[in-house]
C-alpha cells in the first residue's frame, strides 16, 4: 500500500473547527490515510490561528498544520511556531520571519518514507509581500535531508495560473502540488505526466452557507456600499473540504487524487453538548 495521505482546506473559525473534528474520525474510516495534514490560517474567528485553536486542532486528530497570508495575524502563534515541530509558516517570506520554513512528518507505520511537507505564498493579488515561490521550492528542496524526498507542496495563491505553473514547474519533483486560499474547490484534479498530483484549489472547511464563509449579509451591504462592515464568520451548512491522495513509497510519485468533500451535522457534538 502506498502513503495515503489527506490535505484538507482552510478551517474557517468556529463551524470549520467543529467541523473538522466531527468528520476526521469518517475521513479515517474511509480513506484510511497514514497522515492528515490541514491549513489553519483562518481557523481562530477566521483571521489566523491561535495556540489554543492549535491544541484543539491537533487533539481532534490533525498531524500537521499549515498557515498562509494570515501566519502572524494571532502573535500568540508565534512562539508556538519556532517550538513545534508539526506546523510551519509560509517558506518564502523573509530570512528573519518567525516559524519553521518544512516540516516532516512520519505515518505511524515507520516503514513508509516521511512526507515533508511545504507552503510558498503566490505573489499575484496577495497583500503580504514574499519572495519568488519557484526559485523558493527549488531551495528548499536541495535543503531537505533525505536524497529522494516525499514532498507535498501547499500552493497558497489567488491566482489559479500561477498555481498551475508551480505545479507544472515542479512536476516529477514534488509527489503533490495542492492549491489553498480562495476558499472555492476548482474542479481539475490530476496527476501531471511527471506523476505529480495538483489541483488548484481545495476550498474549504467552515460554513457554507456564506461567502467564503463570511457572513452573507454583510459581505452584500459592503459590496453594494462601499461602506466598512465587519465581515464576521458565518456559521451554517458547515462541511469540510480536502483531498485524499496516495503516493508510491519507492518513486515518491502520485498514485492517485480525489476530492473530499463531507458535510458535517450541526445537530451532533461538537456542535452540541
């Protein structure tokens, strides 16, 4: 069997949080993955991730956690950026920003490879200013300490082009290539003919019943306004997006993708007591 492993989208607040741990437990009982890996960045009231969140995120069974454009929005976080070993911030902000640029991860069978896992930010329409994400990957790769590395690449980007010429860049170097940040899932997952999987993006975990799982009315008045309006997080329909993939341990190239997508039950803990 290969290394099966699930990236799930990004956690948005309270109802992608609840979410998130009522589903893992059926994440695990069918895709049987050896690690279950997630973006945390939106998950405290969906702007950045606090230590709390973080506890409670790796209790309901997430074994890595990755952060975006929002990494330092919670400056709790930071301390527990430069002291655990399974979360990391964005690999190509500057040389003296706080938090692990890789992470590795072991599956709980040490007989298959560990995952290293990395995020680069895209550069088009993002607001936090970061280096060039290609040449970023490339540096990071040589860096790894294993000489044929399992690698999965967080593409954090606005723009679809640009996510799908990080993975074109890096097919048959990276097994995986897996768009986050628009909070909408695209409908193009594949494996490049170098056997790397990619998919734009992933969407979400949070309310669907929203905007990009912010509240509707709000986002409308702000849009037909002009005016500021606190856009808070939503909190019905809430269902939790990802991806399941499977990697073979010898080539360290995709076997296969497939999208997740789960809704939750707000009737049912930990929506409920």
């Amino acid at each position: 069997m290969g290394v099966r492993l699930v990236m799930l989208g990004d956690i948005v607040g309270r109802a992608g949080r609840q979410a998130v741990a009522q589903q893992i437990p059926v994440i695990r009982a069918r895709w049987k993955p050896d690690l279950v890996i997630a973006n945390a960045e939106n998950a405290t009231r969906g702007s950045g991730l606090s230590p709390d969140h973080y506890q409670k995120l790796c209790a309901s069974g997430v074994d890595g956690l990755t952060l975006g454009d929002h990494v330092y929005r919670r400056v709790q976080i930071v301390a527990t950026l430069e002291r655990e070993l399974n979360i990391i911030r964005p690999a190509n902000l500057p040389a003296l920003a706080k938090g692990r640029r890789w992470m590795q991860l072991q599956a709980p069978d040490t007989s298959k490879p560990p995952v290293f896992v990395l995020t680069v930010l895209g550069r088009i329409f993002t607001n936090l200013p970061a280096n060039d994400p290609f040449s970023t990957v490339t540096e990071v790769l040589s860096q790894l300490p294993r000489r044929d590395p399992l690698v999965l690449v967080e593409a954090h980007a606005e723009a679809t082009s640009e996510k799908q010429a990080l993975g074109r860049f890096l097919d048959g170097r990276a097994a995986a290539v897996i768009g986050t940040h628009t909070h909408v899932p695209t409908a193009d997952a594949c494996i490049f003919p170098g056997g790397t999987a990619f998919i734009s993006d992933i969407g979400m975990c949070g309310p669907h019943e929203s905007i990009l799982g912010r509240r509707i009315d709000a986002v409308v008045k702000h849009m037909t306004s002009s005016m500021p309006i606190p856009f808070d997080v939503a909190e019905g329909d809430p269902r939790v997006n990802g991806v399941f993939l499977e990697i073979d341990p010898s080539s360290r190239r995709a076997l296969a993708i497939e999208r997740i997508e789960l809704a939750a039950d707000p009737r049912r803990p930990p929506f409920v007591a």
